[in-house]
C-alpha cells in the first residue's frame, strides 16, 4: 500500500519560510517522479514543481521560481519543498504526488500523477 505523508505545513508571516516534508512508503522510491502540488480554497489544484528521480533536474511554477526549493533524498524515501520568501497568495493545502518513470515532462500535471498525500496546510499572513 503506497503512503505519501505531508509533514510541516504551519501558519508563517509573510516574507518568512516553511520546509515541508513528504514521507514515502510502499513504493519503489527511486522509480518515481516526485511533485508538489497546492490547493487554495475555491480554486483548481496546481503545480508547483517536481523532481526527476536522480534529483539532478527540477522544474517550478513561474509563481514559485526563485522561492521555493524541491529536492530528495533516495536513501530516507523523503521529498522535501523549501519555501522561502512566502507570500499570503501561497497560502493552500500543500500536496506531493509521485507517478511512474526517470524523467521530467514537458508539462507535469496533476493527471500524471498515480499517488498523492492527504495534503498540509500552509497559511501565510500578512
């Protein structure tokens, strides 16, 4: 049974930083490319960035570029998003996802994705 637990999510002022972190479990790590994903309420899911499995490549959301940091660790089975210089429109459920091979798609969303966490909560104020 595959597990991907969120862990870290909080309430942070603006300009500050959080560091998520996703536990995974029943599931050859190494052979998943790994996302972030977040909610806000009343709006759709949407990407923030992945992670190849090597963990050399990453892509971002052009709302995130240059703020938030994804990477992994193969040995602990653990993806992580650092988040920097956060912002109240950043505030959402905060949600990783895992899917099936090396490399990074051209687009990676969410219909790519074969496993996801029951999700954090991340608020920002202002």
């Amino acid at each position: 049974q595959v597990q991907l637990v969120e862990s870290g999510g909080g309430l942070v002022q603006a300009g500050g930083s959080l560091r998520l972190s996703c536990a995974a479990s029943g599931l050859t790590f190494v052979n998943y490319v790994m996302g972030w994903f977040r909610q806000a309420p009343g709006k759709e899911r949407e990407f923030v960035g992945a992670i190849s499995v090597s963990g050399y490549n990453t892509v971002y959301s052009d709302s995130v570029q240059g703020r938030f940091t994804i990477s992994r660790v193969n040995t602990k089975n653990t993806l992580y998003l650092q988040m920097n210089s956060l912002k109240p429109e950043d505030t959402a459920v905060y949600y990783c996802a895992a899917r099936s091979g090396t490399y990074l798609a051209s687009r990676e969303g969410p219909d790519l994705y074969n496993y996801w966490g029951q999700g954090t909560q991340v608020t920002v104020s202002s």
